[in-house]
C-alpha cells in the first residue's frame, strides 16, 4: 500500500508541475496576412485596387522631349539676338514635359463614380525669344463624374467631343476649338446602339488679342462668361464598325457668337483610316472667340493614317480656315520599344495675318520640323 500511495503521489506531482510549465510558456502569435494589391479589370489595364476600398485607381503619363527647327514664324521654329553683334538668327525650339494622369472608379447604385486628375510640368523656349525660358507647371484637367453626369475642369465638350484633330503633332494650328480648358458641369447619353448625345454649361477661359472692324484698334477679349448665363455646348454623335459621324455646337453668351462642327471618320481598310471635318461661326460682334478661334467664318480639316505595321504609321492633316491661313503637317510615328516612341515631323504653312486696322499682310510661307521622343506608361 505504501508504494502503490508513493507513486499515486509522484504522478500527481509531475502532472501539477507539467501543467504549471505549460501555464508559463510563451505563445508566438500567428503572423496577419499579407494583404497584397489586387488587380482591377472592371475599367481597362492598369487599375488596381486601393487597399482596404472598393476604388479602382491608375496612374498613367508620360515624358516628352520636343526638338523643333524652322524660320521664325513658322510653326516650330524660333530666333534671337546673336551674342556677338546683336544680328537677328535661328535657334532651336525645344521643350521638355512631364505628364501625371490620376484615374480613379468604384461602382455604385447610381452607376459608376469616376474621377480624373492631369498636371502638366513643362520646361523650354518661347517662340518670339528663345533665351526666355517658358517653365512651370499647370492643371490640365480636374473632374469627377457619376452615371452620364460630369463636373469639372477639362477640355471644352466643344473640342473634344468631335475627337480634336489628326494624328499629328501640330493638329491645332488652325484651332479647331478652345484651346484652353473651362470649367464646366455636362451629361453624356448613351443609348447603346452607336448613337450619343452630349449637353454642357461651360464657364470658357482665355483670350484673344484682334480687332473687332476694320479700322479699330486690336484689343483682348476674355472669353470667361461675364454674368450667370454660361455657354452652351451640344452635340450628337453616331458610331459604327465603318467608324463615325458626329456634330457639335456652341453658343458664346458672352458676345452671342454661335458656332459649330461636323466631323466624319471613316475605317477604309484595317490599315487607313480617313477623316474631315468643318467648322462654321458667326462674327457679328467678334472676330474670334473661345469656340470659333478660327480666321473668317469658316475652317476646314482633313487628314489620314496609315498603319505599316506594328510599329509604325504614317499620319497627315491640312487645314484651311477663310482668312487663307494654310497648314500642312505630315510625320512618322515609330515605337522603338513598347512604350517609347520617336515622332518626326515636317510642316508646311502659310500665315494670312491682320495688320493693326484690319488690313491683311502679305502670306508668308514656312517650312520647319520637329522631333519628338515620348515615353508613356
């Protein structure tokens, strides 16, 4: 009985000192996963998911580099003093920028809540001075919009809408449209089958220095809307597999200008592609204005690309407003590597320029060139 009590003893022992060992062990704490970026499909390439949200975000831009050459008066060339004697010479036209685009979206009952943010660093010479240095950054656009409703600040409905110009880098020296962005709140209709439809109440920037009749004085025009009545835009487009048709037009309730624009792209084959478009706007109490910065009544547009091959197409446009202003611009655009590309460029143009009273000059005519690199991500 005494050994059968002694080792009864000996295992209770053991089993309290196991237990208070067991009690006093430290416990490493299972590690949190890791909570990585995923991918978001829902509005194209490039999106992720903010952590911890629902918001779909992508950040995007480029890089660019402009080298530009050409008499002064041409499109892209510039002249100064030279150092020595003070005489009159060309020189480069150079410009370097910085783009950063910021997109966001996230799904809701109201439909799809977007937003869209564009800065704009920029470095280089001025055309009339090429030692003064033109630099500083800008914001190009600011803009959130929810289901077919949009408010911001951004490109003019009245310039984009139609789709800007051709394929090349001086698509807008005959302006197609404002050249400047505006502040502005419009709602895009889409009935799904091709067809859209477009409203926008616009505030208008900028300025034009010209005359208002033959004899007067050049003055400056602000383009920002000088009451509570805004401008507005309107326009209608339909789209198919052979390409487009779309129009849109404008009222300057500043000056009670109207203008407007038909553009009509066309797929011919599945390498060339093909598009004109004309511009019409009155001048009754102005020559030109925020929607109608072309020479005269009238402008016309036109221009074609074609697609050598995977790397590589040719693009051309020429323009023509009433005024007589001629420009030609023809360019090959080449991605050296996915992302990088080279873009040289030839252009021609003819400038038709008011004097002082109103009285036009004689047309000059210009040949210049320009190169430009661009990385895009």
């Amino acid at each position: 009985m005494n050994i059968k009590s002694l080792l009864l003893g000996s295992a209770a022992a053991l089993i309290a000192v196991s237990g208070a060992r067991a009690a006093d062990a430290v416990v490493v704490a299972e590690p949190e996963p890791a909570e990585y970026v995923k991918i978001c499909d829902v509005y194209g390439a490039g999106y992720f998911y903010i952590p911890g949200t629902e918001t779909c975000l992508r950040i995007g831009g480029y890089v660019r580099y402009d080298i530009g050459v050409g008499e002064f008066g041409s499109v892209n060339g510039t002249e100064g003093p030279d150092r020595l004697d003070g005489s009159r010479q060309q020189t480069y036209r150079k410009n370097a920028r910085a783009d950063v685009k910021i997109f966001t979206g996230s799904e809701t009952e109201l439909g799809s809540l977007k937003t869209y943010s564009e800065f704009e660093f920029n470095f280089g010479n001025s055309q009339g001075n090429p030692f003064a240095r033109q630099k500083g950054g800008q914001l190009d656009s600011a803009w959130i919009s929810l289901g077919g409703f949009l408010i911001g600040y951004t490109d003019s409905v009245f310039a984009s809408w139609t789709g800007f110009a051709g394929n090349v880098i001086n698509d807008s020296v005959i302006a197609y449209g404002a050249q400047d962005g505006t502040n502005q709140i419009n709602y895009t209709f889409d009935a799904g089958n091709g067809f859209s439809a477009v409203l926008s109440l616009e505030e208008g920037r900028g300025s034009y220095s010209q005359y208002r009749a033959p004899g007067q004085d050049w003055v400056v025009d602000d383009n920002t809307v000088d009451s509570y009545v805004p401008h507005v835009v309107g326009g209608v487009k339909y789209t198919q597999g052979w390409g487009s048709i779309s129009g849109v037009a404008a009222y300057n309730s500043d000056y009670e200008e109207w203008s407007g624009k038909v553009r009509l792209d066309v797929k011919a084959t599945s390498e060339l592609s093909l598009f004109a478009m004309a511009g019409y706007g009155t001048d009754d109490h102005i020559d030109r204005n925020f929607y109608k910065p072309w020479g005269g009544n009238w402008a016309v547009w036109g221009g074609a690309s074609y697609k050598l091959n995977e790397k590589t197409s040719i693009n051309g446009q020429v323009s023509y407003d009433e005024d007589k202003n001629l420009v030609i611009a023809a360019n090959v655009n080449y991605e050296i590597v996915p992302g990088f590309k080279v873009i040289p460029e030839v252009d021609y143009n003819r400038a038709a320029n008011y004097d002082r009273v109103g009285n036009h000059t004689n047309n000059d005519s210009f040949v210049s060139g320009v190169v430009r690199f661009q990385r895009s991500f």
